[in-house]
C-alpha cells in the first residue's frame, strides 16, 4: 500500500475496557485515511472481521513544563483515532508474544 494507514494501537485504561465488554479496538491512523481504508487495514493485518469503523480527529493541545530553567511551552500534535467495532467470535490480541 502507497501510504501506511495504521500507525498504532491505542492501550489505555478506557481503551482496554471497550476491547473487553464491547469488541473494540482503537488505533492512531493515518490523517487521510477514510474508514473504508481503516477497514481493510484492520481485516488484512490482525485477519479479523470489521463490523464498523467510527473515527474522530483528536485536537491538539498546549503543554506547560516547569524545569530549573523555567516554563517550557510545547504542543501534542493533532491526530485521527478509529475504534474499531469487530464482528462476534473475533479478537485481537495485542500482546500474543509477551
């Protein structure tokens, strides 16, 4: 594929807890990406079914760090998450080889 579309997955507290009661996965993906894309990704990498695919476009933010020298002001980069609905009966495990 010309352009990568999934960069990573997303493991956190709230995002484990929607992989275990409601079968969904969230990724950091590609800005260009559209969910047809994000949908074929998923079922070709982890082999797996997709039932839905909901995206949103998660803002930036300004951060502030105190540190000997004083305040430094930075940025978090904008970036686009999928959450990844799978069909019945499908899983993927993240952490197989550990």
């Amino acid at each position: 594929m010309a352009k990568t579309i999934l960069i990573k997955p997303i493991i956190t507290e709230k995002a484990e807890g929607l992989s275990e009661r409601l079968n969904q996965y969230s990724f950091v993906v590609d800005r260009k990406s559209n969910k047809i894309e994000i949908k074929n990704a998923v079922q070709k990498m982890y082999d797996v079914k997709v039932a839905s695919v909901n995206t949103a476009v998660m803002p930036g933010k300004a951060k502030n760090r105190n540190t000997r020298s004083g305040m430094i002001k930075g940025r978090v980069s904008s970036y686009k998450k999928a959450m990844v609905t799978l069909a019945e009966g499908s899983e993927i495990d993240f952490f197989g080889d550990i």
